[in-house]
C-alpha cells in the first residue's frame, strides 16, 4: 500500500487509500456466489411431491398455518413423485437447493440414508411417533404420515372385488386395472415390493400373468388416480384410506379399499433435513412443527393418510377398511427394477 501511495499526490492517494479499503471490506460480499449455503434468509425450501402441494393437498394449509405461527415463509418446490425427489437428490448430491425433503417412504429410504446428504435431528414430539412408524432411531428420516397401499375399485362396475394379488390376473379384470411406474411413485415401487414379497422368486411370472389386466401404467399416484376417478378404468392403486375423501367430500362410498388375504403394505411417510441445508434453523422449526397437532391435523383430509401421533380422525375415516396382516417387505433393488422395466417393454 506505501508504494502505491507514493505514486499518488495529496489528496488523490487519500480517496484511492479509502476506495482500496472500501473494495476489500466488501470483498466477502463480492466472493459469495449467488446460492451460497452460508447464507440464511427467512424461508425454508421444501423439496414434495406435486399432490402434497396442489391445492387440495396439505402443501397451501401448511405453509399458511406455519408462517402465521413462525413468520417463517415455506417455499415449496413440487418433482412429481417421491420417486423423482431421492432421484434428483442423490444426482444433485450436495448443491440440492433445499433444506427439507418432504415424502420419502421406507421404500426410497436406504439408499437416501446410505448417501450421507441428510442430518440426523431429533424433533420435538418425537417421543409421540407411534414406535413402529420409526424408520431410523437418528431421525435422519423423521415420520409424519402414513397408510396401507391398497387396490381401489369402484363398486358400480365391479360388484364382485379382487381378494388377493392372484385375483386380480382373473380374465374377468382384463384391462381394468391402473398401476403405477416403480421408477417413479412411491405407491408404484410399493405395489412392485408387495409382489415380490407374497411371491419371492417367481415374482417376474406374476408379472407376466397380470399383464392382460393392466390397463395403463402412470407416472404418479395424481395421474393414475385421476384416470380411475374419471372412469378410465375400474381398478387402480392407492390406498386404504382413499375412500375417506369420497365419503367426507362427495358423500359417497361407490369408490372402495378392496383388502386382501395377502396382507397389504404399510407407507411409511417421512421428511428430512439436508446436511448441507441453507435454511437450517428454519428447517428444523419446520420439522418440530411437523410433529405438532397443528400439522398433523391438517393430514387427514387433506393428504388423506393416518398421522403419526394419536389424534381425534374425522368421521368419514370410519368408510376405511382394515387389514389384520400388515406387510413390511424389504426395498427392491435398481437390478430388480431394470428387470422389471425390461419385462414390460417387451411384453407391450
């Protein structure tokens, strides 16, 4: 700095000597790139699948309730399916632009865990989980809803339903049933584990016999379902507690949970914090929410799934139907999938 004050006379070596100073006290502004996760702002960016955000779903009821709560602004950022949310995580690995992935199951779990990209953080309320929803004791996935997967129908078409897995590949079902990509929905990837649990080895043969009865196989639950609500065909893949909304919001129980002698899968719901989230105090306010009545009272009728903790449920929860075999089968590898994938496309 001497040598170049020299070189300058008076009152001109002054204003450089201050324009130099200036310049280096806003270095670290200038040096930030745009994103840097150093800084926070009052947000909290969640990664979800697009039928928790519609405008049906939890996604608006929650960002409101939460931010008149916290003066926290939620952001939400929709990837179709919980299949297509690890997918784009594990590509974008540490540079994900969020702070809380929101629909993972159990299904997508391991190998979201496996990748190191989630903080383990233990909500308040954790305590009030049901103990047999916990998918990992260091709450690196931290519950907050779930259900069973099931087989809808509607009985004005079909008075005689399904009773198993085996059922549904009778001729009297052909082009009748709607099913989900395993590569990318939750419930899709869901039904693919439930058939190789009941079936074990000879599961690709099972395959190979439903196939006259699938109608279609859609990207997302929203899709699919939206197929089967509009008449396209009689039989598709949900849940057994997709009844609810037909009987809270449409005062009717045509569209029917059928339960099979099979057992039926549990969905285990689950968010998680990013390691390397911008926003990580905001998040983890959000995931104490998460656990609170206020949130999970907002699930049943609007993401119509069962909460984690143990609170008042609507009427028309009672149109459910139960299972008394409930199934916890293990998660499918991406060689079963590919296997899966190359079975179908040559088979259509």
């Amino acid at each position: 700095m001497n040598s170049i004050r020299k070189n300058l006379p008076g009152k001109k070596a002054a204003l450089f000597f201050f324009i130099i100073i200036a310049l280096v006290a806003a270095l670290p502004v200038f040096a930030a790139p745009r994103g840097d996760r150093a800084v926070a702002s009052n947000e909290v960016v969640i990664w979800t699948y697009n039928s928790f955000n519609s405008e049906w779903g939890p996604g608006p009821d929650v960002a409101r309730v939460f931010e008149e709560m916290t003066g926290i602004k939620v952001t939400w950022v929709d990837h179709r399916d919980a299949g297509n949310i690890a997918a784009r995580l594990l590509l974008e690995g540490e540079s994900a632009d969020a702070d809380i992935v929101l629909g993972l199951d159990q299904n997508l779990a391991v190998r979201v865990i496996d990748s190191g990209l989630l903080e383990a953080y233990r909500p308040r309320g954790a305590e009030h989980i049901f103990p047999e929803l916990v998918l990992d004791p260091q709450f690196r996935l931290i519950p907050f809803d779930y259900s069973f997967f099931a087989i809808n129908y509607d009985s004005d078409r079909i008075t005689n339903p399904p009773a198993s897995l085996e059922d549904l590949t009778h001729p009297r079902f052909a082009n009748s049933l709607i099913l989900l990509d395993p590569r990318t929905s939750s419930p899709g990837l869901g039904f693919f584990v439930w058939v190789r649990h009941i079936y074990g080895e000879r599961w690709m043969d099972y395959w190979q016999r439903l196939q006259p009865s699938i109608l279609t196989i859609a990207e997302s639950w929203s899709s699919g379902y939206g197929l089967y609500t509009r008449g396209e065909a009689p039989l598709v893949l949900s849940y057994t507690t997709s009844p609810a909304y037909h009987l809270e919001y449409e005062d009717t129980d045509r569209f029917r949970a059928a339960i099979f002698s099979d057992g039926h899968p549990l969905q285990i719901e689950a968010a998680g914090l990013l390691r390397n989230a911008r926003n990580k105090d905001n998040a983890r306010v959000f995931l104490d929410f998460m656990l609170s009545p206020d949130f999970q009272s907002i699930i049943p009728l609007t993401n119509w799934m069962y909460p984690v903790i143990d609170i008042p449920l609507p009427d028309s929860f009672m149109a459910n139907p139960k299972s008394d075999r409930p199934l916890r089968p293990g998660p499918a590898s991406e060689a079963e999938l590919n296997e899966w994938a190359a079975m179908m496309l040559r088979s259509r």
